[in-house]
C-alpha cells in the first residue's frame, strides 16, 4: 500500500484504488509504479494498492504457478480483489490493470461479474490490453519483446527455485525445456504440463477473454493503448468491436505512444523524459470512474494536458494525437 498521509495524522479511506502491474513493473518502477505514486499524492483519502502476483516483486513462489502466459487462468487477481474488499468492506474500488495484468483483470471480472459486483468494483482503466490471447502471445514473439520477458520470468525462477530439477518428477514437465525456451510459445509450451494442459491452443482457450466475457463485464471499463504498440495496438481494440462489446466503456486510441511509453520532453530540459499527459490523464479518468472532484494539482496542469471528461470523452488537448469511442448504457 502506498499511504500519502502522514503517519501521525491517518486519513479515513474513502475508496480503493488497486493496480495490476504488467510484467517486470511494480510499485516502485515503471508505467504502473508511476501511476500508483501519482494517484496517492492525487487521492490522499483513497488506500492505493500494488498488486503483486505470485514470485513477482520478491513475493514467494511457493507453488509451481511458475510465471507464463497459462498463469491468467489460475484467477489469483480476482482472489487479490476479494481479499481486499473484505478488507475495506463497503468501500468502492477502481482498478486500474496493465498489459498483461488487464487480461489477469478482464478474464476474471468477464467471468464472474457477479463478484465484481459484490466487491464493489465500480470501474476500470485498462493499459494496453491485448484484446484476445493470441494475437496478443503472437505479437510477443513478433515484436522481439520475448527475450525481455523470458529474463523477468527466469529471475523469478532463479531466486525462488534455483534448481529446476526438483520438479522433474512432473509428469511430462523438462527442466531443460524450460531453460531452452528462447520465445514465448517454447516457454509456455514447456509449462504446460505444470497448469494440466496438453496442447498450446488449449492453454490460449483458458487464457483468453472472449467477447462472451466483455459482453459481460457489469462496471464502466476505459480502454487506453496506442495504435504503434507493437504487442497490444489499441487498433485490435477496434477492431475487435470493443466498444460494441462492452456495455459501458470508452476505448482511448492513441496514435503514438507504444507499449506504456507515452514519453515527453520536460520543458527546459529536452533530455529529461517524463509521462505526465499519461499520469494527468490516469488522475483524471479516476476522478470520472470513482465520482471524485479533480484534484487542484491536476487541474491546474489542464491546460497543456488531455481531457476526457464523464460527458465526452473525445476532448484531447495535448501531443498524443487519439480519438476516444465511448459506449454507454
């Protein structure tokens, strides 16, 4: 948790603010650990939450979860969600999912809306959601991100089971396999056998948020990605009829800004590089889902910041040219 508040002086929540980084981020790096420090200093009577799935940020993998693709299916976001409603019961939650933690998110809400109505999730903003499993793994391995990923996935192996043949007993798992694996698909290939699969294509079927699943999502959802991400384009957004699907939602098109990397120059310093029209805009699509005034900080930086506000969300005002399609119900 990240408490803005000072220690002496505890702030009654008001709501959760929870996110779900993408792989290799977490509170204290990256897209995810930027927005969640800025939403806490934005929303200081909000709790705001990192998430950390199983062997991600030095948590313990303590079971053979190991990290891959097949590791959506287990649903260990929507037991995170559970916990911390019971934790601050009767508060509303916004959660905010990136990259691979919105299909952690997505897969798990369209699959059981029911408990996202009982947590009190009232909304969402997705980061570059990958839209279906199988573009999304193909894109991986297309894009050259693979060996990136496969070296965040191999750290947390390393510190937690520095000897994989401890797990050789598996029925038809290779240790060696495993430690080949130069693409995503040979990685989540050689971890089938972990998860109780059989084939890849049986592993994408589980993994996957199929437009059943964003049909049924019961919460205003905001999609936002970029049309040159190489991985997540925010063109299979459209694509794939998102906004169709989704009841109540938005879907921010971007035409710049790739995968979670919406750079710019800080002015008087053009080789200082900062994400302030992503982070403004991250506070304000908050302040919309969780019916929040917008705090004075942000709203003074509005003038050379994008704007979505609850009545359209088309007005864009700053250097990452975007069309905004909105549904609602």
């Amino acid at each position: 948790w990240l408490d803005a508040a000072p220690e002496d002086a505890p702030v009654a929540p008001v709501g959760v603010l929870l996110l779900f980084p993408g792989i290799g981020t977490n509170s204290r790096r990256g897209f995810t650990g930027m927005t969640a420090h800025h939403l806490a200093k934005s929303f200081p009577r909000h709790k705001v939450g990192v998430a950390v799935l199983q062997g991600h940020d030095g948590l313990p993998l303590k079971s053979t979860c190991f990290p891959a693709t097949a590791y959506v299916s287990i649903g260990d976001t929507g037991r995170l969600i559970e916990h911390v409603s019971r934790q601050f019961r009767g508060l509303p939650m916004v959660v905010v999912a990136c990259s691979i933690g919105a299909a952690h998110f997505t897969h798990w809400a369209g699959s059981h809306p029911e408990k996202v109505k009982q947590c009190g999730v009232v909304g969402a903003v997705l980061v570059c959601h990958g839209t279906s499993a199988r573009p999304a793994a193909l894109a991986v391995d297309a894009s050259g991100a693979a060996p990136f990923i496969l070296e965040a996935y191999r750290d947390i192996l390393r510190s937690n089971f520095p000897d994989l043949t401890v797990f050789q007993d598996i029925p038809g798992f290779d240790p060696a396999k495993l430690s080949a694996a130069r693409t995503l698909r040979e990685w989540d290939e050689a971890v089938l056998p972990l998860y109780g699969f059989q084939k890849h294509e049986e592993l994408l079927d589980a993994v996957d948020t199929t437009p059943e699943m964003l049909r049924a999502l019961p919460l205003c959802t905001v999609f936002l990605g970029a049309a040159n991400d190489p991985i997540t384009p925010s063109t299979r957004l459209l694509e794939g009829g998102v906004h169709q699907l989704v009841s109540d939602c938005a879907v921010i098109h971007c035409s710049h800004g790739s995968h979670m990397a919406w750079w710019q120059p800080v002015a008087g310093n053009p080789l200082h590089l900062e994400q302030h029209w992503a982070r403004d805009l991250m506070v304000e699509l908050i302040s919309i889902l969780a019916d929040l005034p917008h705090p004075s900080e942000a709203s003074e930086a509005s003038e050379t910041s994008p704007s979505v506000t609850s009545e359209a969300s088309r007005r864009v005002l700053s250097c990452f040219p975007c069309q905004a399609v909105m549904r609602r119900h």
